[in-house]
C-alpha cells in the first residue's frame, strides 16, 4: 500500500464529518452521497498534493481541500 492509500483510508471519516456540517447549510435538495462523492475527490486530491515538508498536519490540509471540493 502507498503513503497516498494509507493517508486516504486513514481520513475516510473526514469526509462523512464535512458533508454533514456542509449538508446542513445547504438547500434540503441537495444530496449527502454527492457530498460525499466531492468530499472523496478532494480527499483524493489532497493525497496527492500533498507536501510533508511543509509541517502542515495533513488532516488540516485535508479538510481545507474536502471541504472545498
């Protein structure tokens, strides 16, 4: 397994938190699986971008990029 799987289902819950708090700001309409489906592209995104030398943590940086996906 890579470092990217690894960080990736080491912060699938990430996703399911910031759909939920995203889900309740949104029109009733709006679905929670299409949530999620962004939220595991951004966290997808996020492992691939990500950079350690920058001493970022990277469920910060996960969470920036989950939330903005």
């Amino acid at each position: 397994m890579t470092a990217r799987d690894e960080l990736i289902l080491a912060n699938i819950s990430l996703v399911a938190g910031v759909a939920k708090r995203v889900q309740r700001r949104l029109p009733s309409f709006v679905d929670y699986d299409t949530l999620m489906s962004a939220g595991f592209m951004g966290l997808i995104e996020a492992a691939e971008r990500f950079d350690r030398s920058r001493k970022v943590p990277f469920y910060e940086y996960a969470k920036h990029r989950v939330r903005g996906a």
